[in-house]
C-alpha cells in the first residue's frame, strides 16, 4: 500500500475515481496498483506525481509500506 501517495491523495481532494480517470485505468485497476497487486507504469507514476504532489519526491511519494528498513 502506498500510503504517502494515498495521503496526499487526501490533502489534495483527489479522489480515486478522479486519479483513475486521469491516469487511464479503471477504478479496479487503480485498487489494484495501490495495493501492490500489480505495478504502476512509469507514465502512471509521472501523471500521478503531477496531479497529487510534484513538490514530495517520488521515492518518498511511492515508498510502499510493506517495504522494511
């Protein structure tokens, strides 16, 4: 789960059919990157970074939670 990205999806008022929408995907397929089931495509990762926060670095925005230090 990206929850960064899912926070400032939040802070933003950008809601997941919105981010969908904008990215090309279906809500389903959107569900189903933000869990980790499967992978965002460097094009989804731009787009999202542009709408939702280009100022947070993109190792920051899409650190996955289920990463370990």
């Amino acid at each position: 789960m990206y929850r960064e990205l899912l926070g400032e999806m939040v802070k933003k008022g950008v809601s997941k059919k919105d981010l969908a929408e904008k990215i090309g995907v279906t809500e389903k397929t959107l569900f189903n990157k933000l869990n980790g089931k499967t992978d965002f495509t460097w094009s989804e990762v731009k787009t999202i970074r542009k709408i939702v926060s280009p100022e947070i670095p993109l190792e920051e925005l899409f650190k996955s939670s289920d990463m370990r230090c």
